[in-house]
C-alpha cells in the first residue's frame, strides 16, 4: 500500500515542482529535495514491504510513511491549479493572503515530516531496487510430490475425476493434454495434484512421472532444468537453453509421461518472470516429443493460466465441507494421544467454521489449538480474528504470498476492501466508485478510469481475491464477496486504516484511520465531532442508512474528505469540502439540493437516493466538469434537471433525464454525452422537433445497458410532435439489455421494435400503459428475451400477434422465464396462434386483471399467480401440468372450482387461496395433490366447509393455514390422516377455533397429532 501511495504523491509533486506555485509559496528547492528524496525511500520500499511481517520498527516506519503521505496529498490536492486561481491568492485580500499563508505553513510542516521519515530509512537494512530473484526474496514455498499430511479429506470425488481424465482411453489418441486445476491459494491443488500423482493406477499407466514447482518462476531454462533433475534424479546444471530443450528431448522421446507443473502463475506488471502464451507455446514445443496419451496436470490460482495452457475444461476445486475441515483440524488439535474432550470438541467445531473449506486453515487453526488445554483458551481463539494469528501460521503466510505478487495498485484496492464487514456481498461498480474517489484507480492511454477498475477487479478476482460472484441478467450488476480468510487478509494489511465500525469497535477509530464504514451501529452511540483525531479521513461510508443517520455533525470540518455518504434531515454546507469525489445523499427531506453542492469542483459521483421530496437540481450543476456518474433513484417527484447538461463532458452515467421545452433541457442535450449503465427519459411529450430526438444520439450509445422512455412528467402542454415520430427517432444500439417504454400515445411500434434490429440483445421488455396499441411487435422472435412485462393496454387481444411460428425450429419465446400481464380486459390468448412449441422456457406467469385470458398448454411453467380470475379462467389453469405453485388472489365471480381443475397438478407443491370472497368449496380434487406441502386459504369468508374424503392422499401436506374463514365451522374427519402434518394454523375463524381447543374441543382428536399449533385464542 505504501508504494502506491507514495505513486500517487509523486505524480502529483513532481509537476508541482515544475510549475510557477512553488516558487509562488517560497518551497521550490524543498519540494524539489523532497521529491528526490521520495524517489530513494521508493527504490527501497519493496523489501521494507516484505521485511515488515517480521519487523514490528519496520511495520511502525511504513505506518508513519503511509500517514505523512496522506497528508501531503491533501494538501497537493488543494493548491490552486489554475492560473486564475493562483492570480486570486495573490490579491491583497486578508483571506487570500490568510490561505496562502496557511498553505505553506502546511507545506513547509509536511516536507520537514516525510524528510525526518525519510532520513529515518537507514535504520533498516533495505536493499534497494526490485526483486532480483521472486522466488528468494518472496519465499515461494517449495512443493513436491510427496504427500505431507497423514490423512486427506473431502477430496476423493475430485481425485477420481482427475484420475478419470488420465487414464481415459481418449487420452491414449492424443499426443499432449493439458489439464488445470484451478482454486484459491490454500485450497488443496497441490494436495489433490500429489494424490493423484502417486495413485498406483497411474503409475502404472505412464512410463515417467515427473513432478516442476513452477510458482512465479515460469521460465524455459528453470523448467527443462527441473524435468531433467526430476527423471535423472541428478543435480544438473544451467544450460545454454538449445543444449537443455536437447536434453528433455533425449529423455521424453517416445515416452508416454505425466508431468506436474504446480503452482503456475501468469506473467504480470511485477511478476516478470511469470507464464505467457508466447513461453507456454516454445514450451509445449519441447515437451510434444513423448508418446500418444502423455499428459500434464498444472495447479494454478490463476484461471487465465488454465486458459493459456488447457487443452480441455479446467477442474476447479471447491471447499471442503465443515466436517471434512474438522477432521483434519482435530489431527492437529488433539493428535494421536490426546482426549476429544466433549465440550473442547464443541467450541472446536465451531472454530473450524472459520476455515471457509480451506484445509490449510484447518491445519493452521489445529495447530495452534494443540498447545492450548482449557475450554477458556479455546473460547478466546473462537472469538479471536483469524488474522491475529502469528505470522509464521501456513494459511497466512500463503495468503500474504499470494498479496506480495500484486503490483501497488491491485495491493491497495485489495487492501481498501478491509472496509467492507464479512461475508458481505459488494456491488463491483460501487467498489470501482470507491477506489476512483480514493485515487487509487487512474484513467491510461486509451483506457477510461472505470475501464481500469474493471481490470484491477478482473484481475483480483481471477487471483481468487473475490468469489461467489453473482451477475444480474437484467440490471447487469455483478455482486460478489470476500472469503473471510482473504478478508483477514486485507485487514491485517490495512490494519487502522480501513475500518468497519460496528456495535462491537465503535472506538476502533484512530489518527491513523483513513477509511470508515458504517454498519448496524445506532447514531446514539456516536459522540459529536467523533472523527476529528483523524487526520486524514478520506472515507465515510454506509451501507444501511437506515440504521444509522449520518448527522452533519459528524463531518469533520478538514479539507481531507474523498468519500461522504449523508442521510440526516440537516444537510450540511460543502463548503469545506472541496476534494470531494463521491457523495451520496439518502433519505434527506428537502425540495432542493444546497447550492454549494456546485462548488465541489473535483466531484466526480454523485448519487442522490430516496429524496422523496427532491423537486428539483441545481441550476449551476455544469460548474462540477469532473462529474462522471449522476445517480438519482427513488426521486419520484424531480421534475426539473439542471439546463445545458451537454456541458459535462465527462458524464458516463445519467440514470434520469427530464425532457422540458425550455432552452438547455431539450433532448439534443444528451447527444455528446458517452453515457453507459442506465437511462431513464422522462417528459418525451415536450420533445420539439424530430431532430430533437435524432439528435439524442440513442443508437450511438453502445454502452447503455437499460434504457426507459416514458412520456409522462409532460405537464400541462399538448405534445408539438406526434409520439410515434419520436419513438422512431430514439432508436437505442443493438447491444441494449432492458427496454422499458410507458405512457406511449402512438399506435404503431417503431421499424427497429417492428424488425428487432435494435431489440435483438434484450433480455427484459416492459410496456407500460401504451394505451393505444391493439398489439404488440413480434417480440416472441428476440432470443434472449427472458422478461416480459405488458399491462394497461385496452385493445389489446394477443401479446404477439405473429402468425409465422410454424414447425419445431420456429419456437415463440424461445429464452422467456417470466411473463407478466396486467390490466389487459380484452386479451383472449397469448399467442395468436398457439403452438407446441411457444414459451419452452417460461417457469414464471404473473396475470392482474385479465379476465378473458385463457392459458394454452404450458407444461414448463411452475409459478403461477392469478389476481381477479373467473371461472373460465380456472378451467385453463389445469394446462399447466409442471405447476410447483399456485397462488390465487381477489376474485368475487368464483363460488366453487370447476370439476378436474387440478387432477394434471402432481407436482403441485404449494397452494394458496386468498380474497376469494363468494368460495364456497373446495375442489375434490385437491386431497389427490400428493406433493403439496403448503395449503393456506385466506379471507374466504363465505367458504362453508373443506373436502370430507381423500385427505389420507395429501400425504406430503406439512403445512396447513386457514385465516379468516369465519364461515368454515369444522374441520373434516380426513384432518387426522394427516400424518405428514407439521403446523396447523387458525387464524380469525372463532367458531372453528373453538371447536379446536385443546382437550375440551369438537375437532381437538382431528389435530392433536400436530407439532405446532397457532389460533388466535390459545
């Protein structure tokens, strides 16, 4: 962290050096020393950063060097950069003259600080310049083929896959394969590879067996040198490289081998030496001369090297289980000769949760367990972080191994993620938001800042830095977490400097603290001005706003704040706070944002949630030329954006823009702006002329994932130009994902809906309130349509009116997943012609209110919810022969179910009936669902009585709820079959819920086989 740091400053004073403000502040040779002194401390700060783990004055020197950088910064980043701004300071004005004196006084203060650091170094034997050789300067650990645990769990299914590929006859028609096995450092690869290499199976099957610990090192002369000593078991020396390929050749030549290359790594910034297809290539050269079905198996954290080198699928090694993780940790804990004391075994089960499956920690966690006798001494550990374990600790030092090999950067992204709690899922983009506002993300030649961010989170999570990684189809959000050892990780790197404030360490805060977030914490536990012994804050952020309201009184009045995130009803002046870059403000009662938000001047996101009362935007807000990302979400009553948005050239992110006839607010603003991410245009009404929507340049947006354009917030004024003209002329680019129109007033659909050149990619369409439209555009033809919402549309009969799909290869909605309807009166049929082969995907329908709609055959659908049905409608429902769930909801036209509804339901697992006010009876049918497990009738108040025979077939029932049903008065004799029967709940049916009381009740026999019972009287 420290080198990036100390980057950051460097890029930053040299050019201030060079400019006219330093002599203007008397600092010009000081600064111009300093900065050569910087350059000396950073020449040596690679083995102080290795050096540090084992010394603790080391450790403190970096400490002092990171904190004096942060200061620096600050200030650097608050002298005037522009020659006006130099020109105000050198006015007579008191304050002016107040300010530049106060600048060089922190100037002056600063350089004296890092050069007493500085001088400092010499105490410490730090070798100057990079690492000559990684693999003894970081201490790769050295692997083998020999198996050093005693005992291996959780791995045989993956052993006997591995085993399956090497011995496949397949393999014996090939001349090389090349199988990776991927995973997180710590993970068991080199376990699993040792395992498999001495299988007697397989040595059987290859005629040589040679095992290379690659690690970082991945360079022809190492590995030839390795092969030969591995086959001759002979020391040999460094060659001329043609002499050694000469060798290895010699020795493989029509040999059927198995060669383990372990712990492979990819060639990056710091890791010269590291793998690259151009090296793998000359490699694979050499090593082609064996026989047919020799084979080689690699380990590698790194899934680009499994994508370099694999010839087939890479086996990617998950977690072992908490009981095989236990295991190996009582090997350690107990031994052979000691007692598994019942309740040591108890807290050690759940100190073995800690591992995350790593079987490293296991061993770790064991070990220092196995020193320790009282059940005190295991609940402190159980408590304890794993991070506070010693440093010589396996799963640690591998771990840190993994860090070293980062360059500057990826070490203080990954660092600055100490900042999130455990086990929280994190959104990528907000993370890259955070690492901009910081500075630690910068913009390259031809590379955006945010498109940096993408590779250093790409480039962690292929490091295994971050897993679980979850996309979102429709938003295109990724989230994803950290393993809670990598989490230990970042933080004992991190240490004050990123923190997490929970109930728990609310006085974790210290001088040396940069970053914090909040998270469950109660603002009554927070003192006023808690933060003003830092020094250096650069971050306050939350992540639940509604628990803890940020009071501005909270804000630390310096100037050093990157990062605020605010949601009190007294929003504060930002006067002060001009490094700003990222500001969000939640929840916050105001009509209007304070106009001194316009003068943060470096802000570069801005985001500005559930402002429920937010009428309108600043009118100056084009004064921030920094602005990247304007967020506005859950502000539904913005009716005014600020004017001549064009102005902010930088904006890559705009997800509201509100259409006005006024001069700056036209939809020609937005033709310059490089937006991305989402759009939502409101007020398409006000649109002027055709060229004012042509000039909105939709279709040169490519990098626009969701696009709304909605012709509400329009106003008192008629429309100038007519809504089908325009929505012709908001063709979006082909590559959009979520498409929502609403409040159209044309009758036709736009050439690009109507031939889907610009619809293709779509994964969701919604149509809201397109009143005037009698059908929909062939949207039953876009492949990776998995999301359909159409409601509020009167005329309309058919949500595809395309006559077309015939024989199998013509599949109506061949991705669709959901399908939504609503508010349709007059729709008749999905389809217009209905086939066997439309909607194979659909598991989700959704029907509101329409009434005439009757369902075709649909054996893939599982959810279906029906609001307002008739009876017509129930008799279409028994097509749905995959129904997993049935939820039936406010009808007054159903007094019974029609006869055999559900007698195609067999996989009906859950069923429930609510607000069917004039019900009477259930169908007979319903004792013969043997699946389902959840029945539960509500609000049913002229439901008279249930089905008397068959209940002994509902024999997977575990779940019965009757809530006010006032007119059901017994429950039928069949109730005691049910032997599956988990709870019974009887809510607001007071004559039933008599009849049911323990002991004295009618019906009491008929329950009292049930667990759990819940009524209203007892």
């Amino acid at each position: 962290m420290a080198e990036a740091l100390l980057g950051i400053v460097l890029d930053n004073l040299i050019p201030f050096v060079q400019t006219e403000f330093a002599a203007f502040f008397g600092i010009k040779e000081k600064a111009e020393e300093l900065s050569r002194t910087l350059q000396l401390i950073k020449v040596v700060l690679d083995d102080a950063e290795e050096k540090q783990w084992s010394n603790r004055p080391l450790k403190v020197w970096l400490q002092q060097l990171k904190d004096a950088m942060y200061v620096m910064d600050d200030i650097l980043d608050q002298l005037p950069t522009e020659s006006s701004q130099l020109g105000c300071l050198s006015s007579l004005n008191p304050k002016n003259v107040m300010h530049r004196r106060e600048l060089g006084q922190k100037l002056n203060e600063i350089i004296g600080r890092l050069d007493r650091i500085a001088q400092a170094r010499t105490n410490f034997d730090l070798r100057q310049g990079v690492r000559e050789s990684p693999s003894e300067v970081i201490g790769w650990r050295q692997t083998s083929s020999t198996i050093t645990l005693p005992q291996v769990y959780g791995r045989d299914e993956d052993k006997k896959q591995v085993l399956e590929f090497l011995l496949s006859p397949l393999r014996s028609s090939e001349f090389i394969s090349v199988y990776p096995i991927v995973g997180f450092g710590g993970l068991g690869k080199t376990t699993l590879v040792q395992l498999v290499y001495n299988d007697p199976e397989v040595g059987n099957n290859f005629y040589l067996k040679i095992w290379v610990c690659v690690s970082e090192n991945f360079t022809m002369e190492s590995i030839l040198c390795s092969i030969v000593e591995a086959i001759t078991n002979e020391k040999y020396e460094l060659k001329a490289l043609d002499v050694m390929e000469k060798k290895v050749k010699e020795l493989l030549q029509s040999k059927k081998y198995l060669l383990v290359l372990d712990d492979v790594w990819k060639r990056s910034q710091e890791m010269e030496l590291g793998l690259t297809q151009d090296k793998w290539d000359k490699l694979r050269s050499v090593l082609s001369c064996g026989s047919k079905g020799s084979s080689i198996l690699v380990s590698t954290r790194d899934k680009h090297v499994a994508t370099i080198m694999g010839t087939c699928q890479a086996h990617h090694l998950d977690r072992l289980s908490d009981d095989d993780c236990w295991s190996l940790f009582k090997l350690r804990a107990f031994g052979a000769d000691r007692e598994e004391r019942a309740e040591l075994v108890a807290i050690g089960k759940e100190i073995v949760r800690k591992c995350g499956g790593s079987p490293l920690a296991a061993l770790a966690l064991g070990g220092v367990m196995q020193s320790r006798s009282t059940e005190k001494e295991w609940v402190e550990v159980q408590k304890s972080e794993v991070w506070s374990l010693p440093d010589e600790n396996d799963i640690m030092a591998v771990l840190r191994l993994s860090y070293s090999c980062l360059s500057p950067t990826l070490k203080q992204c990954f660092a600055f993620c100490a900042i999130f709690p455990k086990d929280k899922e994190i959104m990528k983009q907000e993370l890259i938001y955070l690492w901009m506002a910081n500075g630690f993300i910068s913009s390259r030649p031809n590379l955006e800042v945010e498109e940096v961010g993408n590779m250093v989170w790409n480039e962690l999570y292929q490091k295994s830095f971050f897993q679980d990684v979850k996309s979102d189809d429709f938003s295109g959000k990724i989230y994803f977490k950290m393993h809670d050892l990598v989490h230990d990780l970042a933080q004992s790197i991190s240490k004050q400097e990123c923190i997490c404030l929970e109930k728990q360490n609310l006085n974790d805060s210290s001088r040396n603290s940069h970053h914090i977030l909040f998270h469950r914490i109660d603002k009554k536990q927070f003192k006023e001005r808690a933060f003003e012994k830092a020094e250096s804050l650069r971050t306050l952020y939350q992540l639940n706003s509604h628990e803890f309201p940020f009071s501005s009184t909270l804000i630390p009045t310096n100037h050093s704040l990157r990062v605020l995130c605010i949601n009190d009803r007294k929003i504060p002046s930002f006067g002060s706070l001009t490094c700003l870059r990222y500001l969000e403000l939640r929840r916050l009662d105001i009509k209007s944002l304070p106009a001194s938000i316009c003068n943060l001047r470096r802000l570069e996101i801005l985001k500005l949630k559930s402002l429920e009362n937010l009428r309108r935007l600043p009118k100056h807000l084009t004064r921030i030329q920094n602005l990247r990302h304007l967020v506005i979400h859950e502000c539904r009553w913005l009716s005014r954006m600020f004017p001549d948005a064009h102005k902010l050239c930088h904006l890559r992110t705009l997800t509201v823009y509100i259409v006005k006839p006024e001069k700056g607010h036209s939809l020609a603003e937005l033709r310059t702006l490089n937006l991305g991410g989402e759009l939502r245009i409101e007020g398409l009404g006000n649109v002027g002329s055709i060229s004012e929507a042509e000039n909105a340049n939709l279709k040169g947006k490519q990098d626009l994932r969701q696009l709304m354009l909605s012709w509400s917030n329009i106003g008192k004024n008629k429309s100038v130009v007519g809504a089908e003209e325009v929505l012709e002329a908001l063709q979006p680019h082909f590559t959009l994902k979520l498409l929502t129109i609403q409040g159209y007033e044309g009758i036709h659909w736009p050439t690009w809906m109507e031939n889907n050149s610009a619809t293709h990619n779509l994964v969701s369409l919604r149509l809201v309130d397109c009143g005037k439209c009698r059908h929909l555009p062939p949207v039953g033809k876009l492949p990776f349509l998995k999301k359909l919402v159409v409601s509020f549309m009167n005329d309309m009969q058919y949500i595809d009116k395309d006559e077309s799909y015939d024989g199998v290869e013509a599949k109506a909605f061949p991705s669709l997943e959901e399908l939504k309807v609503s508010y349709l009166p007059n729709m008749e049929l999905l389809l217009k012609r209905e086939t066997t082969h439309m909607f194979p995907s659909l598991s989700i329908l959704y029907i509101y209110k329409c009434p005439k709609l009757q369902l075709p055959c649909l054996p893939s659908v599982e959810h279906l919810t029906v609001w307002h049905c008739s009876n017509e409608q129930l008799k279409s429902i028994s097509n749905l022969s995959g129904l997993n769930e049935l939820y039936l909801r406010h009808s007054d036209q159903v007094s019974c179910f029609p006869e055999g509804m559900m007698k195609n339901m067999t996989s009906l697992a859950t069923l429930e009936i609510d607000y069917l006010s004039e019900l009477k009876d259930l169908p007979s049918d319903i004792t013969k669902l043997t699946a389902l497990t959840h029945l539960s009738i509500s609000n049913c108040g002229k439901l008279e009585c249930l089905p008397e025979q068959g209940w002994e077939g509902l024999s997977s029932l575990r779940h019965l709820s009757i809530h006010n049903c006032e007119g059901l008065e017994s429950l039928p004799d069949g109730v005691r079959h049910l032997t599956s029967l988990q709870s019974l709940t009887i809510v607001k049916c007071p004559v039933l819920e008599k009849r049911c009381e323990k002991g004295t009740g009618e019906d009491w026999h008929k329950i009292a086989h049930v667990p759990h019972l819940k009524f209203d009287r007892f």
